[in-house]
C-alpha cells in the first residue's frame, strides 16, 4: 500500500450533514481519493439542511456508491483502503457498527474496516444521548474507533459558523494524518487573555408561549 491515501467516507441521517460535506471537500483537496456513501435519509438531510442535490454530493467524490449496494468494492478487505470516517453518524448507524450488522453498505464498509484492524472515525451526533448511545460509543471506543462528537471550540476564537465548522473538520481529519490548514491551532499564546473585552452582556427573557 505505497503511498495509498484513499479514504471511504460515511454520510447518514443525523444532524450536521455539512461536516460530511466539508470533509468531502477537504479530502479532495488534500489529494486523496475518496469513497463516499450517503444512507438515505443521509440524502434527506443534506437536502434539508443545505440545499445541495444528490447531483451535488456525488460530484465531491472519486467514487460514489448505493448505500444498498452490498456487491460494491469496500464491501471486502480485499479492496485495501486507510480508513473510514462516518460523518455526521446517526445513533442508527452508530448501534448498526457496534452490534456488527451488516444490511447496508455503510454498515457493512465499517464491519469490514474493523476487522481488517483500520483506523475508523466516527463523528456522533445527537443531543443529549442516552445510556444505548453512551454503551455503543464505549463498545466502539474499547476496539480502538476514534469517537469524535462535534463539539465547537472557543479557543481559537471562531468568528462565524465556517470557522466552527473547519475547525471540527479540521480535527477529525488530524485522526487519518490528513492535516489540512482551515483553522488557527493552539499554540500556548494566551495573550489575548489581557485584551479589553469586546463581549455585550446580554439580556435573555423566557418565553411567553413556546410557539411564540
Ligand atoms: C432533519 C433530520 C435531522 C435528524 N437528526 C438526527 C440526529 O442528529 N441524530 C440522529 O441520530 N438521528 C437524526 N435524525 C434521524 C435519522 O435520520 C434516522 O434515525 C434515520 O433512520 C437514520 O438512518 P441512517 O443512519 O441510515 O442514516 C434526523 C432526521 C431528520 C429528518
């Protein structure tokens, strides 16, 4: 596997479908060859959430597969990949991984990267998360997967939603050794510590009615 940097990628159903996406974007332009699986309610949200078409999402990968298409390469070891990651991950895919099922090819693609001992990056995303979610994320976690909720930082001071983004994307790709320059690092300067705050305290009312 010289020099191999070809990565399958995960899109379900969960929340944050713009990490997949951005991820798609930021592997491409890192050079590596990309894998992509969307589920079908994965399609359902990155419409809901940013408008893009399945026209779209196919044209961000090298290879795109049916997530119903079991026959499909990365549904063997014998096609040799570096690694896969499932983002966002939905709680349904999640107990899908850890209890080893295999009906989808998303859930089979990540049954084989686990038995062929390969790195596996899943990027949960629910909130708040109940015992079944907790038990399957340690059940993962004890077999070496690299659970990486995205939670936003505030250290390096994002100034919009981009930034937030780029940063997690940022961090899940640091887990395959791809490192891409979106977003300000920590570097240990907490200078900015001493500066006059811009911050306005606010005022925040309840609600009247929930609706409202
Ligand atoms: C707009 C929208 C947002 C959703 N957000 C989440 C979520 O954040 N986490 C989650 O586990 N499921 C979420 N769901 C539910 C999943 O899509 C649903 O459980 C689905 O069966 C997941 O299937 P998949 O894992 O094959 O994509 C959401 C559904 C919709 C329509």
């Amino acid at each position: 596997m010289d020099n191999l940097r070809r990565i399958v990628v995960a899109i379900t159903g969960a929340s944050g479908s713009i990490f997949g996406i951005r991820t798609m974007e930021a592997l491409s332009g890192a050079g590596i060859e990309t894998h992509l699986v969307v589920s079908k309610w994965g399609l359902q949200t990155i419409q809901h959430e940013t408008g893009l078409s399945i026209k779209d999402v196919k044209s961000l990968a090298d290879i795109y597969y049916d997530s119903n298409n079991l026959g499909a390469a990365i549904s063997s070891g014998s096609f040799r990949v570096d690694g896969m990651i499932i983002v966002p991950c939905s709680m349904r895919t999640l107990a899908a991984v850890a209890n080893g099922l295999g009906d989808n090819l998303i859930h089979r693609a990540a049954d084989v990267i686990l038995k062929e001992s390969l790195p596996l990056v899943i990027v949960p995303r629910e909130s708040p998360l109940n015992q079944i979610h907790l038990q399957n994320m340690i059940r993962l976690s004890k077999m070496g997967v690299t659970i990486i909720p995205p939670i936003p930082a505030f250290y390096n001071h994002p100034k919009n939603l981009d930034d937030m983004i780029n940063h997690i994307v940022t961090r899940i790709l640091d887990q395959l050794n791809v490192v891409i320059k979106t977003t300000r690092r920590w570097t240990g300067d907490m200078k900015v510590q001493n500066k006059k705050s811009t911050y306005k305290i606010q005022t925040i009312k309840p609600v009247k009615d929930i609706n409202d």
